[in-house]
C-alpha cells in the first residue's frame, strides 16, 4: 500500500474526512453551498477541530486560501 493510501485510511483522517462532509451537508441543507459552487466551509477562528455552527461559515476557496496560518493554526489577517 503507498504511503498517501495509508495515511488517508488512518482512522484519524477517516474521522476528519467525516467531519468535514457533515459540515458541508449542514451548509447544503441551509442553502449556504451548491453543489459544485467551488466554495469551502471556513472556520472562522482557523481551529479545524472546532466545529460549532457559530464558527463555521461559507467562502469561495480563494479567499479560504488566503489567509496565513500560524503554527497554532490561528488566522492571521493583515487586512483587519
């Protein structure tokens, strides 16, 4: 098995896998996202582990993208 095989079959990232795809059929469900609308579910505190529908929202992929990350994961925006 290739080593990008076995990482995506880790039970952690099965379990990410899942959490992100519920996310987004939340999104689906309450209009936010299309099919195919080429946008992303954005946290907004850049925590990928916190969940909550306060804290998540809709961004095109570019904008979701943008931001630097740093090594806490927190955004960091300039522009604010």
């Amino acid at each position: 098995m290739s080593e990008y095989k076995k990482y995506h079959s880790s039970k952690k990232m099965k379990q990410e896998r899942a959490l992100r795809k519920k996310n987004r059929r939340s999104a689906l469900r309450k209009g936010l996202v299309k099919k195919g609308d080429e946008k992303h579910i954005d946290h907004k505190n850049g925590n990928p582990r916190d969940n909550r529908k306060t804290n998540l929202r809709a961004v095109p992929a570019s904008k979701n993208r943008s931001f630097k990350r740093t090594r806490t994961a927190r955004k960091v925006n300039k522009r604010a």
